[in-house]
C-alpha cells in the first residue's frame, strides 16, 4: 500500500492519503480550537499602545486610524483568523445542511461563533480529502496568534530523551516543536503532551 507523509510540520507520521494527517496531529487540532479565543483577545491587546484586555465579544476591530501607532502584524493575524475559520465553519455547517454563520456582530464574535462551530461540527471533515488542509489551517491561525502574544523563548523539558536519553530536550518558538540537543531528533506539537507525561514522570519520582 502507498503511503504518505503526515502533512503538519515536522511530523512525518505515515498516513494513507495524499495531503492528510495523522491520527495524532488530528487530535492536536481540539487543544488548539480550545485555545483560540484567549489568544485571539491577548493578540488584540497588542494592537495598540495601552490595549487593555477585554471580552473576546466585545472586540471589535475597526478601520486603521492614520494617527494611532498600530501593529499591523496583529491587525492582519486577527482579520486573516476569522476569515479562515469563518470559511471552515460556514462549510461545516452546510454539511450539516444548515446556513451559515451571520454576518452581524463583533469582530471578536464572529471568531468565537466560528470556533464554537469547528468544536461542534468538524468532525465532519475526518474523512474528507480536505482533513490535512482545514488541519493545517487550524495551526496556522493557531500558531499566528500564539507568536504574537507568547514568548518565543526556547524552554527545557528536563526530561531524557526518549532517543539518547540525555536531558537536553527542549521546546522551541512557542511550543512549535521539541528538539534534542544532544541528537537532534525533532518532534512535532503533536507529541508535546507525550513528552510532558514523561516529565511529569521524573518529577514524581
């Protein structure tokens, strides 16, 4: 039987059809649709100098004033965030044969509709030829949103590598991935929770 890679990044799990993924990064998607609606408020209290955080229903993301310094990077992840996961949402719900999403309300609204959508229905795409790419969107919104408000710093696991059991495990840009200092072996978000078992195991002894 043919095989492909996995088609998150630095996951090179077998999957079965072109341009899917595997079971794991699947899963990964629910802790990352869990954590949207707080990093999307964090990421619009970067937007301006003295943003403060607010209720993600009260967002509301109006026209760029010219004389008010703002961070267009943050501006375009939160404008490019609900647009991919309205799209999404809006097609999950017409597999449900149910219109979609409303126009109406705040911006911040409009993101949480599409969240609390993806949650209920997404299940629906599994066996689609469209799972590795609705995925894979899901992470990108997902790590977008993350580099904007969280520290990128690299953070040790301090647990051994379950390769060449030394305690050089790290994690890298946000929790993007894990990497071994020591022998290099990388591992995708996916198995983060695999790893912090594992230290959790270590503490405990």
């Amino acid at each position: 039987m043919v095989t492909y890679e996995c088609l998150m990044p630095r996951c090179h799990a077998e999957v079965y059809r072109r341009h899917d993924v595997c079971e794991d990064c699947w899963e990964d998607r629910r802790g990352q649709l869990t954590a949207l609606p707080d990093l999307y408020v964090m990421t619009y209290a970067m937007l301006t100098p003295g943003s403060r955080i607010v209720d993600i229903n009260q967002i509301h993301v109006a026209a760029v004033d010219p004389g008010v310094p703002i961070n267009l990077v943050a501006l375009d992840t939160l404008t490019w965030a609900v647009d991919r996961l309205r799209g999404w949402a809006n097609w999950a719900l017409s597999r449900q044969g149910r219109e979609g999403l409303p126009l109406g309300y705040t911006m911040g609204k409009r993101f949480l509709m599409a969240v609390r959508t993806l949650q209920a229905y997404d299940h629906r795409f599994a066996t689609t030829d469209f799972a590795g790419d609705y995925v894979l969107d899901v992470w990108t919104v997902y790590r977008r949103l993350v580099v904007q408000c969280l520290s990128t710093e690299p953070r040790s696991l301090m647990v051994p590598c379950p390769v060449c059991d030394v305690p050089t495990v790290l994690t890298r840009h946000a929790d993007e991935y894990a990497q071994c200092l020591t022998c290099g072996t990388e591992w995708p978000h996916s198995q983060l929770p695999m790893l912090r078992r594992q230290t959790q195991k270590v503490v405990q002894q």
